[in-house]
C-alpha cells in the first residue's frame, strides 16, 4: 500500500522501506514511552509487527524521509494492539497523525478489537473511534520481566 496525503507526504507499509535509525531515534530519546530502548528491539519489534506504516516526505526528501511511524500487533482475526505512533514535532498540527493512524486501524485487519496506552493524544485517537473504559475488565499488564527497564518494556 501506499496512499499520498496533500502537501506532500505519503503512507506507505511497506517494511523494507521504514527507517530503523529513525524510528530508534524517536524513540528513544524523544518519545515518553520507550526512552532507553535498544537499536536492536526497535529493528525486532518492526520486523515481528503484523504491520508496519511509515509516514514519509515526498518533497525535499534529502531533509530526511520518514517523519512519522505507526505498528499494529494483532493475530488477524480478533484483537489488535496500536504500538510506537509518532509524528515529528515539525509535521505535526496538519492531520498527519490522524491519517497515519486512520490507515492502520481501518485498513489493516477488517473487524478487529483495537486497543493502546497513550499519555497524550486521547483526543486523535477518540476522533477514531477509540474511548476510555469501554471494557468491563480491567487492564492489566506484565511486565517483560521485573529487572527490566521501562525502555525496553513494549
């Protein structure tokens, strides 16, 4: 897939072309959620994602490509996880955020449950569809093991 969005940007998921460097980058140093987590779980959680969507610059793409990133982990049928989304502060306010997202959760897995943490952005992701305490069960969560870092947590 890849789909143009106006002023000169695409999606695209094709996996080959998302920049590891970048998304490592992001994530690790600017993002709340994964500071501190290794090149080498960045390149296995996108090579073992259902789907992998970047968001790229078409125009002037020597000022760097990708801008933005967003994963899916599902099992296809019925339950899907929204993982590491992310547009560069600089592209951010022109809807680039909510087309990325749009893409992966609308046009990955057909019917599926989604869900996602998020400290910041609840209001792009309830424009989706998504809300709060819409389950009768608590979430609940493992962490990867109890010496582990909150950087390397997925």
């Amino acid at each position: 897939m890849r789909r143009r969005l106006a002023g000169g940007f695409e999606l695209d998921d094709d996996r080959e072309r998302i920049d590891v460097d970048a998304v490592h980058r992001f994530i690790s140093t600017e993002s709340y959620w994964g500071l501190g987590r290794p090149r080498s779980l960045v390149r296995r959680t996108v090579a073992g994602s259902a789907r992998v969507v970047g968001l790229y610059r078409c125009e002037q793409p020597e000022l760097g490509s990708q801008v933005g990133f967003a994963r899916a982990i599902s099992d296809g049928a019925s339950l899907a996880y929204l993982a590491d989304v992310y547009v560069l502060a600089a592209y951010r306010g022109r809807g680039l955020g909510l087309e990325l997202v749009r893409e992966v959760v609308e046009r990955s897995f057909g019917e599926v449950r989604w869900m996602l943490h998020t400290a910041d952005a609840q209001e792009l992701y309830r424009r989706l569809g998504f809300s709060e305490g819409n389950s009768p069960y608590p979430l609940m969560e493992r962490p990867a093991s109890r010496g582990a870092s909150a950087g390397a947590r997925q």
